[in-house]
C-alpha cells in the first residue's frame, strides 16, 4: 500500500511531535499560542525541510517526489 504524502499531513505531524513535549500547565490559552505559532512556522518552510524533518521523527526515507502536489 502506497501512503499519499502532502505538505498539510507532513506538517501536522511535525506539529504533532513537537506540541507532545509543550508544557501544558500554562492554560489553553497559552497551549492554542504555541500550537498557532508553530503551525505557522512550519507551513512555510521548505518541502525538502518538512521532508527531512519528517524522516527524522517517524524514521522514515520519504523523497521530494514522494510528495504530492
């Protein structure tokens, strides 16, 4: 079975991955913050950097022409 891989999934699982370590005890209001403010960071970085990324945290070799459009 072949997984389609899109910017927008690649993103939220970077984003995903990196709120599991926020500290939460700050508030939902500081938590919302955090999760925006990431967000944002990653949906404008490069494919080849959510690539990278990507692989590194789920271990994984996904390739730019994996990606789909």
């Amino acid at each position: 079975m072949t997984s389609k891989y899109t910017r927008d999934m690649l993103v939220k699982s970077i984003v995903a991955n990196h709120m599991s370590d926020v500290d939460t005890s700050g508030g939902n209001e500081k938590y919302v913050s955090q999760l925006k403010d990431l967000y944002r960071k990653w949906e404008h970085v490069s494919s080849e950097e959510l690539i990278l990324m990507y692989n590194k945290i789920q271990k994984t070799a996904i390739t730019l022409s994996q990606l789909t459009p």
